[in-house]
C-alpha cells in the first residue's frame, strides 16, 4: 500500500451487491496482474442522510446493472467505531462507491458516458444526487495486484 491518509471504514450497501470472489482461486504467486481497468466512483452526501445513498441504490444501480458491467460492489459508510487506530480512517463521512471492472480505460470512459445519457439517469437519477451530494463526485482508479481477487 503506498498511501494510507485518505481512509473511509465502508461495508457493503447490501448482500446483492457484494464481491463475487472466491478465495480458493487467487492466483499464483508470481501471477501478473490483471488487464483490467477498475474503477471506483465516490458520491458523497450530508452525514445522517440516506437520500443520495437511495438514489445510488435505487436509481442508478439498475441501469448500471442493464448496461453492462454490472457493479463488482457497492458500498456505503460504516457507521462503527475504528477498532484500528494506527490506520487514520476519516469520521464523519456518508459516501457510497460504486466499484466496477473494465477492459480498458476506454471502454469505462465509454461506459460512463453511456450512463450520463441514458434519459432516466440524465432526467432524473443524476440531479437527484446533484442536489443531495456535497461535493463532486470523485472517479479512482484502482490497480489490482498479480494476487488480487479484484479484477
């Protein structure tokens, strides 16, 4: 792990939307690592409301799931305690992510772009979140390992 400062304790937002990996079939040691571009879509919204996390869950997840790729993940805010101190997890915070896999970075760019312009999501779904989000959403690229289950 190269930085460790920008920590949130995150659970997933519901057992629909969890990982679908299998811990026996990591890859070997010495395995490279995935061609795959993942990314990692951050929302977040006012502490204490559910609002923006509803319309992720109940708008956008959907036509995600219609359009190829579906989700890896989804997930929101841990409410509980850091039970790790050494690890600086920020507080306070209300986010969901939205975790998907891609060939390439094209093809999320692509993606994206496709999401922005379908008429539920461009209509509504988008400025319904816009309205409850207090700060723009961040894209994040993560880099899966040789051993990474994620991918």
């Amino acid at each position: 792990m190269i930085d460790s400062d920008d920590v949130l304790l995150l659970r997933l937002l519901s057992d629909r939307n969890s990982f679908a990996l299998s811990p026996s079939e990591r890859p070997h040691v010495g395995a490279p690592a995935p061609d795959r571009y993942v990314a990692i879509a951050v929302w977040s919204f006012p502490p204490g409301r559910s609002d923006g996390v509803t319309l992720i869950r109940d708008g956008l997840l959907p036509v995600l799931r219609e359009t190829d790729p579906a989700p890896l993940a989804v997930l929101t805010t841990e409410p509980a305690h850091n039970t790790f101190p050494r690890l600086p997890v920020r507080t306070g915070e209300n986010v969901a992510a939205v975790i998907t896999s891609y060939p390439g970075e094209r093809a999320c760019r692509r993606h994206f772009a496709g999401l922005r312009a379908h008429p539920l999501v461009r209509d509504e779904v988008l400025p319904g979140i816009e309205r409850e989000q207090t700060a723009p959403p961040r894209t994040l690229r993560l880099a899966p390992t040789g051993r990474s289950l994620l991918s």
